[in-house]
C-alpha cells in the first residue's frame, strides 16, 4: 500500500478520506443509472446517487468501479471509460459521518435489468431500488441527487462527451 494508505474493515483510506469509485452509467439511450437510498432506519430520508463504494484492499479505482457496479446492480457487461469527475464529500449516514474522495467513471452498458448480486448489510437495509434517468428527468427531479449538480453535469458530458482531464466538483459537506 503507498505510504499514507491505510485499511479499515476492507475500505482504503487516503489521508483521512475513505478511497471511493463511482460509475456514471448510460444505456444505449443515454439515459443514467441511478439507485435509490435512504437512511437505514428512516426510509423517508432518501436521495439518489451514483453506483460505487470504497475500494477494498489493493485494488484500483477502476477495478473497485466494476466490483461495486456488479454488487449493487448486477450489471457486468459494461464498457469503463475515463474518469468524468473528481470531489471530496463529507456526509451523515447509519450513524457516522463518511468523508470521501470519489472518482466518477463514464460506462456504457447495453444491460438495463438490474439485480443486485453483493449488497453489504447496510447496503440492504439502505437501497431501496435503482432507476433509469434521462437528463431531462434528472434536470427536473424535486428529489435530492447526489453529487447535487449531477443533471448540469450529465447535460454538458451528452452536449461535449468526456472532458479532456477529470474536473474538480466543489467539495460537498452535508
């Protein structure tokens, strides 16, 4: 492990920030994949995000990527391109607080049907489902998604494609 790492109940850390792949998978229709979470014992407190977790052991982001789109989806045939997106979170959940450095991979999929495969307890007790978005869904949703620009940034990468270098999210604090 580089100096600086460290291992915590499977997760790496990096200075402090627990290590955290993301995937920003679009279907054939460029629709994204979101899953639907909550608080585990208060299902009305619920948001959206991007499938992905922390990388475990000495794997690397892209490989943690694919392991956690599996898990959480049970989508395996998937085409990971470049990373989108870079940002540091700190957020409240099941009791703690989270602070992350998260990488945001581009994948194309033509696998629409989810099932998930590997969800951790918590994941089970906090994953109430997944949805396919179009942007213009995502630029009209009242409900909370994370990370909280993810329409705005969804719309320029279908306009643009992929930046030329992964750009920098503002750091988010919840």
């Amino acid at each position: 492990m580089p100096a600086g790492t460290t291992q915590t109940g499977g997760d790496t850390y990096d200075g402090g920030l627990r290590k955290v792949a993301r995937v920003v998978l679009l279907d054939p229709e460029s629709r994204i994949l979101l899953l639907h979470g909550h608080e585990p014992d208060d299902p009305a407190d619920d948001w959206w995000f991007t499938p992905g977790g922390g990388l475990e052991g000495t794997e690397t982001r892209e490989e943690a990527a694919l392991r956690e789109l599996a898990e959480e989806t049970g989508i395996t045939d998937v085409e990971l391109g470049p990373v989108l997106w870079r940002r540091q979170c700190s957020f409240p959940f099941a009791g703690r607080r989270w602070d992350q450095d998260e990488w945001y991979y581009l994948a194309r999929t033509t696998q629409t049907a989810t099932e998930p495969q590997g969800l951790t307890d918590l994941e089970r007790r906090s994953v109430a489902g997944a949805r396919w978005w179009t942007c213009q869904e995502l630029t009209r949703a009242h409900e909370t998604v994370y990370p909280t620009r993810l329409a705005e940034l969804l719309s320029t990468l279908l306009d643009e494609g992929p930046p030329a270098r992964p750009v920098t999210l503002d750091t988010e604090i919840v």
